[in-house]
C-alpha cells in the first residue's frame, strides 16, 4: 500500500507524530511520501525515517491574499501528479489539507484527516473549506475530547469519526528524568513554545517580578521563536527582569528537552484558543518534571490532579502557584510519578500509532486483496 503525509514544512509537532505511524507503515512493507509544502526562503530542516519518499512542493510566502491563491494553485498542480500514485491520503492541518482532500476525491484514494485544531481558533475562510471538504473523508480523527466537541457543528459529515489521542516517545522521554543527584543552585523556571500571544509567555512575564522579590536569584528560560518575540522581549526590559529572563531562541528538539530536564518547574501558560491537545505537556509528565499550567479543558483532559493549574491569563494567580511550588518542594515527587504513571498509561506513542493502523485497516477495502496493516 501506498500512503502520503501532507503538511506544512513547519508543523513540526505534527510531523513528529507522523514519523512514528510511517516507521510502523515502513517496517510492515508500506510505501510512505511526505508531501511537504515549503514556502520559499523557509528554513525549517528535520532529519525524516529511513525509507521515507519526501516530496516538497514550494510555494510562496504567504504576505497577502494574492500570493496564497498562488501558493494553493502551485500546490495543487503538483499535488495532482502525486495523487495519482498513492492509496491512502492523510492530511492535518486545514492549510494544505483541504486542497490535497479535494484533489483525493476524485480517485480512488482514501482520506483521513486528523484534527489537531480548535474548530473556532480557524478563521472564517479555513472553516468554510473545512466544512466543505469533510464530507470527502472517509475518517475524521480528533486528537482529544476538546477538539472532537469544538467539531459539534460538522459531526456527521465525515463517512467515520473517531479520536485517537496523541502519544509521546515514553522510552525516549524518560531518559532525560531529573537526576536528583545535582540540584540548581537557582531556581529555574522553563517556559517552552512558540512565541505567538496564545500561547500566553506575556502573563509568566508579568508574574515573574512577583517571584523574584520573594526569590531573586531566580532564572527563567523561555524556548522558542515566534512573532510575539520583540514584544515579550521588551516587556521583560520594561518589568526589569531582563537579567533574571533568557530568551533562548528556537532549539532543536533535543536541546529543548535537555533544557527542560533541568527545570524546577516548567510552566504551559497557554490561553486555550489553539490548544487541541498540548503535546508539551504530556512531554513534561513522562520527562517527571513539575508541571504548572493554565486551566484549559484540554490540559485537565491530559493531567487530570497531577499538574499544578492556574486560573488562565491571569498572572497574579500564576504568580502565587509559582512561589507555592517552590515551598511545597516535599510533594513534588509524589505528583511527577502520578504524572508519568498517567502518561506512561494513556499517552504512549505505541498506543497511538496502533489506533491509526487498526483505522487503516478498517478502511481499506480487504475485498480487493489489498493486505491488512497489522
């Protein structure tokens, strides 16, 4: 069987995840193209499975209207020589996923799409597509409760839905554990995520004064790039906490997660609009690092009782779970091995990855003697 991928070069999280299901498809004698749409002067470079065809289709950078509808006609003119040659379609994000959807349904390809997004945190336009292009699906995947019920409105249009929760790397995550042989002499703070105002660094930063005046040696690290850079930058001047902030820049998965290991606390201050799952998050808990975060439904779908929540883009509450962290150093262990046990049970990547086979399965057509995945 021949399967294709498709995403932006960019979605490193979801490519992430994708690599695991495609090892699975590979080992299993499986055929497996990465169609990858890069927009020109991107900069984006991952290192991608052994056997793996990868395909990228360059586009224009998206500046306005116009060069979208050159970046989607590009796309789909190539897109069209691929299809062709391939049995199973799965596509993620709306943007280029609707397009290759549309394009799929006219052969003999199956489709399934995993919605990683919040319904309401597209605009406008990307809904109407998406709304149009579910009833060319022959499975929609949610990657959580929360998105499945932001979905309400389109349940239905697909020909099957189900949610498949994302998984993480147990094995691999585990091995940068805490070593609780070498403590900070600082305490240390590590804020990992893309820069953009969703993903609420600019609320750690206006809880962080309050945490140095009780602990003023205190240090936090805050991991990623993104177009609310300068602003957060200038408000750490603005607050006078620029010496006790460090703004890492992007890092390279490993890096991140070294970094992290090394935390006394990691803190995921997202606002909610965007967050269809927070793979962070469930990283932080099989990583056994203390975990404070907003209360989204999301997060309290992954961490049930065993992160610390604060009340979302609110500071001053953010702000006092900090200092409360610090004093309660006692229970911490307790709540990081809750954490693990609980990521370890619901959110392995093996289980994941096993849900999708057994999708591929049930939607391949066996009467044509095409053989079963697993």
């Amino acid at each position: 069987m021949r399967f294709c991928f498709v995403d932006r070069d960019s979605a490193h999280s979801i490519w992430s995840l994708i690599d695991k299901i495609a090892q699975s498809l590979i080992e299993n004698d499986h055929k497996v193209i990465y169609c990858i749409l890069r927009e020109e002067g991107s900069t984006h470079t991952r290192s991608y499975p052994d056997g793996v065809e990868i395909k990228y289709i360059e586009v224009p950078r998206k500046k306005n209207i116009l060069f979208l509808l050159i970046a989607i006609i590009r796309f789909t003119r190539i897109f069209k020589k691929i299809v062709s040659c391939i049995d199973v379609l799965h596509t993620n994000f709306a943007y280029p996923g609707v397009f290759a959807k549309y394009i799929a349904s006219k052969h003999n390809v199956k489709v399934i799409t995993t919605h990683h997004e919040i319904y309401s945190s597209m605009n406008f336009y990307w809904r109407i597509m998406v709304r149009l292009t579910q009833k060319m699906t022959d499975a929609g995947v949610y990657i959580s409760d929360q998105v499945c019920e932001s979905f309400k409105p389109l349940h239905n249009l697909p020909r099957r839905e189900i949610t498949i929760k994302n998984g993480v790397d147990i094995s691999y995550l585990s091995t940068f554990w805490p070593d609780s042989s070498v403590s900070n002499d600082k305490y240390r703070v590590v804020c990992p995520g893309r820069l953009v105002p969703e993903k609420g660094q600019q609320y750690l930063l206006d809880a962080w004064p309050a945490v140095l005046l009780k602990y003023p040696t205190a240090q936090l690290y805050i991991i990623g790039s993104g177009t609310n850079k300068a602003y957060l930058q200038d408000r750490a001047k603005a607050l006078g906490i620029i010496a006790n902030t460090h703004f890492t820049g992007w890092l390279p998965k490993e890096d991140t997660l070294k970094l992290m290991s090394t935390a006394d606390t990691c803190v995921i201050p997202s606002d909610g609009t965007q967050e269809g799952f927070g793979l962070v998050v469930a990283e932080v808990m099989a990583m056994k690092v203390p975990l404070v975060c907003s209360d989204i439904p999301v997060f309290r779908e992954i961490a049930q009782d065993t992160a610390i929540f604060f009340t979302k883009c609110n500071s001053i509450a953010l702000s006092k779970e900090l200092i409360n962290t610090i004093n309660i150093e006692n229970n911490v262990k307790n709540r990081t091995d809750a954490a693990f046990t609980r990521v370890n049970t619901c959110f392995d990547e093996k289980i994941m990855v096993n849900n999708y086979l057994e999708l591929y399965n049930n939607l391949l057509d066996k009467n044509e003697g095409r053989r079963e995945l697993i």
